[in-house]
C-alpha cells in the first residue's frame, strides 16, 4: 500500500495529481480549506479508484493548524510515500511601489511558510522509514522574473532554494526532492490572482493552448514512477507555446 498527501487538492494541479495517484492505487490524504469540496473529491475518488482518501482541512498559513491537522494522523498513514507541495497562490500584478503588503504576506505565508510547515512536520515520518519523495510545486515564476510579478516570483524562487536544500539535507535518509515548475496552466490560479475577475482571468490563457491540471498531474506522477535510485531534480514543464515565464507565442 503506498501512500501520497497532497496539499491544496481542491482545485487545479493538486485535485488533478489526486486522480492520477488514485488511478495509480495510491490511497491519500488530501488537504485544503474548502471542506466540502475536498469532500467531493474524496468521494469521487474513493468511488471510482476504490482507495482510501482522508481529508485534513486546514490553512498551511497557520502553523498550529498544519502541526494539528497532520499530527492527527494515525501510524500507517504516516507512512507517506509521496508528499506534493502543491498549495498555493499569486495574488495580482502590480509594481513593486505600489503592492498591496496583505497581498504579499498571503504569498509568502502560504508559497513558502506553508510549504515548510508542512514539509517540517512530514519530513521526520519519511526520514524514519527512510525513504520517500518530496514534490514542491515552484513555477516557471522562479526561473524567470517577470513585470509586476515580483513577490510571487520570489515566492516561487524561494520554493526552488527550498528543494535544493531539501535534496542536500535528506540525502543521507534516501529521501528524493523533486521540483515541478509548470508555466501557464488553465486552472483556478488566475482566478484567484485576479481576486474573481473571470473575464481578466480567461484573458491570460488568449490565444494559445495553456497546460491542463491534468499535464501537471502526468509529470509529477512520471517523476514518481521512476526506479528506486533515479531522481528527477529539477522539471520546468510549459506549454509548447511557452518559452519562459515571460514569451509567450499567441
Ligand atoms: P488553484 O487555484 O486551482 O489551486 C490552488 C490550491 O491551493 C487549492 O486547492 C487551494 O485550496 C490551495 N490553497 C491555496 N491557499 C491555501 C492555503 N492558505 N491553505 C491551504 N490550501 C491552500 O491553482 P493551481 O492548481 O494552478 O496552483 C497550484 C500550485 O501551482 C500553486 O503553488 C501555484 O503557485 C502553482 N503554479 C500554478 C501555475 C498555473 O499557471 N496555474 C503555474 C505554475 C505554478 P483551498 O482554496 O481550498 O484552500
Ligand atoms: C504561475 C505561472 O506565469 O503566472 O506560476 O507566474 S505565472
């Protein structure tokens, strides 16, 4: 029986990684603060792939919720196989002299505070079995800086300095470090960047074909299917449209 915990699984790559480890016969533990949606999805799930899913609701900003919320798992479902650091958000495009510091604090507390309260409390359970696999979600955000995208691309560089220190850190526990850094990709992430604005939203994915949750979903399963003494460090994965963060052919 393997295991895979995947935060921020209501939603675009996280729900989307959930199906494609069900379908692979992992049973999981699935996070975020949408209940009833992370309950759809483990119902969905456990319906159609015949798995067992547990559902934590939790915010990865709140450091005693992550700690309470994980700590209250039983033993054999700390024997995580997979951990996907997937939650997260950007919030607006706006110049570094007129941010809103709400916003930046919600992208930093969750990009990368989130990512190692989560990682901090999973981290030892892997460490003790000696042997697991760490997924952060970073972007192409972290390779290239673009406009008006400042906090978020350093939010996202942050995640990328994180799993090279991760790999360097777990190496003696034969624990793998993978970073996925997908570019655009049509999910809820405009959406909630753009704080509900659809029409701005839409607007972003205009005239090429973005990756699916889904994309993202099959590469991050691939770099989880590999045998045991192969590890995938580092993957930027775009759409073929995509050249970095910033080219974009429409
Ligand atoms: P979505 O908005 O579709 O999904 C984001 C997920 O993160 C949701 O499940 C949400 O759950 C969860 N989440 C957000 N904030 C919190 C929080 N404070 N606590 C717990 N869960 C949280 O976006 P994507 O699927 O596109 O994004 C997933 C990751 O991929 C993010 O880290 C994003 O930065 C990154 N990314 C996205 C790209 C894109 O173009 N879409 C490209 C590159 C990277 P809930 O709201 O229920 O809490
Ligand atoms: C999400 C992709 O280009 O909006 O990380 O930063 S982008």
């Amino acid at each position: 029986m393997k295991i895979a915990l995947i935060t921020g699984a209501t939603a675009g790559f996280g729900e989307a990684c959930a199906e494609r480890f069900a379908k692979e016969g992992y049973h999981l533990v699935i996070t975020g603060r949408r209940a009833e949606r992370l309950q759809e999805v483990q119902q969905q799930l456990e319906q159609q792939y015949k798995v067992k899913v547990k559902t934590l609701v939790f915010d990865v900003r709140d450091k005693a919720a992550v700690e309470t919320a994980l700590g209250s798992l039983e033993d054999a479902w700390r024997a995580i196989d997979v951990l996907v650091n997937n939650a997260g958000l950007a919030l607006d495009l706006s110049t570094i002299d007129e941010g809103n510091t709400e916003d930046w604090d919600t992208m930093l507390d969750t990009n990368v505070k989130g990512l190692l309260y989560v990682s901090r409390t999973v981290i030892p359970w892997m460490r003790d079995r000696r042997k697991g696999h760490i997924v952060n979600i970073g972007s192409t955000a972290a390779k290239t800086v673009y406009a008006k995208g400042n906090v978020y691309c350093a939010s996202k560089a942050a995640v990328d300095a994180l799993s090279q220190g991760m790999r360097i850190d777990l190496l003696p526990y034969n624990i793998k470090v993978t970073a996925v850094h997908p570019g655009a990709a049509e999910t809820e992430f405009s959406l909630v960047r753009f704080k509900g604005d659809a029409s701005r939203a839409k607007d972003v994915y205009k005239g090429f074909t973005p990756l699916s949750g889904k994309d993202v979903a099959d590469v991050v399963f691939y770099c989880c299917s590999l045998p045991p003494h192969v590890c995938i460090n580092d993957l930027v994965v775009t759409p073929t449209a995509q050249a970095n963060a910033y080219y974009i052919h429409r």
